[in-house]
C-alpha cells in the first residue's frame, strides 16, 4: 500500500531524465497507464485515448509524459506499462490485432516473489543468467526491478531481422523464454526450498497482449521505481537502488546488445518449444463498463474546470 504523498510521485515524472528513460523503452509500443483512482474498488487501467477517438495510448516523445499524466490528471496515473511487442504503426486497435504489424518482440522473464524474499529473486535471476551464458547468450541481457519481483529482458536486436522473417518475433520470444524456463525449473524449485520463499516463481509472460513495467515508473503499489540493473551487479542490488529519491538505474540497457547473438538459441528453442499458443484474437464485444466510466468522468472533470 502506497503511503506517499500523490505531489512527490508527481515531482518524480517532471524530471526529463526519467521522461526519456520511459519514451525510450517504450517507443513503437502500446503504452498502459495504472491510476491511483478507483472504479467499482479496482485501480483504473488506462490503455486508449478516448477524445476525440479511442485511439491506443501511445509515447512518441519524452514531453508526452507530462502530456499523458496531465490528460489524465484526476485519475492520478501512477504507474506506467509498455506492451512486449513493437509496432510499425499504433494507433487503432485493429494495429496490434495484425501479426504483419509487429516487428520486435521483447523476451523477459518474469521472476515473481514477495519483497521480503529479494535474496531469493536474485539467486533465481542468477541461474537463469547461467543457463543463458551456457548458450552463449550474454551480452544482450539486463534485469529490470519491477517491484516486488524482477523482468530479466533479452534486447530485441540480440535477434536478426533476417530471422524475424522466417520467425515471427512473437514465436521467436515464446520459445526462447519457454526453453530456458524449462531448463532451470528445477534450480528455481530448490532456491524456493532453500529460501523458503514459497511464492518464487518464474513465468513466460509472453503473449500478443502482454505489457510489462516501464524503467523509472512507480509500482503500483509498492513506493519503490522500476530501475534496471547490469547482469555483472546482480550480486550487489540492494533494495536501497529502487528508492525514489536516490534511485540506482543501469542507464546503458538501451545499448547493452549484440547483434544477432541470441540467433542459434532462438532457433534450438523453436524448434523444441514451437509457436506461441496466445496470438492475436480480436478483443470480446461486450463493452468494458470503465471504459464508459473513464470517458464521462474525464468529461464531467473538465466541465467543472471550466465552470471556475
């Protein structure tokens, strides 16, 4: 449960440096925004603009930070997500309904815990770290903290476009995550006996609409800042590095790759693991009450304004 104050989690998205680590990491995505606010006593979920048209929630420059939160201000965003996949275009939702669309896909694992295990999150972090160096796959790695748990991240380019062709990036990153996943299973089990941290479990979140937390956003509930950490510091992460005010962030993720390195791997996982059994289904015809929600709140917040 958050105890900060809603003015401090504003003054953290007007610095410009965490604006462009956000727009950076979330170019060419469809972007999701967790708010403060709640409707029928669950957190409002933002993923579209909604005036004039509902059109995808998008970043396309660092100043669309300030832009966003101010749009949605009396929701009080706090939170902000980005979707594993990249497009060439995004702004209708028919654009991340078309597998032609993507060109890039982002392979993480979700390695999921209670804070108060983090030893345990990190020995899991390692061993995957191991499996992946036994493949020769390791310069194209970072970690991301993401709040109560950790995302290990696979750099888009460490995959060729020339693969891409022939893989889809969807498929590529499914069975690559898959194949690992499957591989260090029985570590992730005896880290969980050892630490006894029974709710350790790591996960392949990849699927067609998976978002994952942007680097220096808010948890959505703990007061903590998504920061991302160099492979070679995994041993001295301290929770201290994900404090708002003295935050610690590996600021060269972004050119932490090489090139086509995880080519072989992708092709060995494939062919084991297969395709992606979560692609692309059109969303279900039943209206989503907050949508409605969201649109008339917005609506009645802005003719009050005008009223002063």
């Amino acid at each position: 449960m958050s105890k900060l104050k809603y003015s401090a989690i504003l003054e953290h998205y007007m610095k410009y440096k965490v604006c462009k680590e956000i727009y950076e990491f979330s170019r060419d995505r469809w972007v999701a925004l967790h708010c403060e606010k709640e409707f029928k006593k669950k957190k409002v979920f933002v993923r579209y603009i909604y005036a004039p048209y509902k059109e995808l929630l998008k970043i396309t420059k660092p100043s669309d930070i300030f832009e966003i939160i101010n749009y949605y201000k009396e929701l009080k965003p706090r939170t902000f997500y980005a979707s594993i996949l990249q497009f060439k275009r995004i702004l209708y939702v028919f654009d991340v309904l078309n597998p032609a669309n993507v060109y890039s896909c982002l392979p993480t694992w979700d390695v999921d815990n209670t804070i108060s295990k983090f030893e345990a999150t990190l020995k899991a972090a390692e061993n995957i770290l191991d499996a992946l160096r036994k493949e020769k796959v390791e310069e194209s790695v970072f970690l991301k903290w993401s709040g109560e748990g950790l995302h290990i991240h696979l750099h888009p380019k460490a995959i060729t476009k020339e693969l891409k062709k022939k893989i889809h990036p969807l498929d590529a990153a499914y069975s690559l995550v898959e194949y690992i996943k499957e591989k260090v299973a029985k570590k992730i089990k005896a880290v969980s006996l050892s630490y006894q941290a029974n709710k350790l479990v790591v996960e392949n979140i990849i699927h067609s609409k998976s978002v994952i937390t942007a680097p220096l956003t808010f948890h959505r509930e703990q007061d903590r800042i998504a920061v991302c950490i160099d492979p070679s510091e995994v041993n001295n992460f301290s929770l201290d590095w994900t404090e708002p005010k003295k935050f610690k962030h590996f600021w060269h993720w972004k050119e932490k790759f090489k090139q086509g390195e995880a080519d072989k791997l992708v092709l060995k996982s494939y062919k084991k693991i297969g395709s992606c059994p979560y692609r692309f289904k059109p969303p279900k015809k039943k209206g989503k009450p907050v949508d409605k929600w969201i649109t008339e709140f917005l609506k009645t917040t802005e003719e009050k304004g005008s009223d002063k």
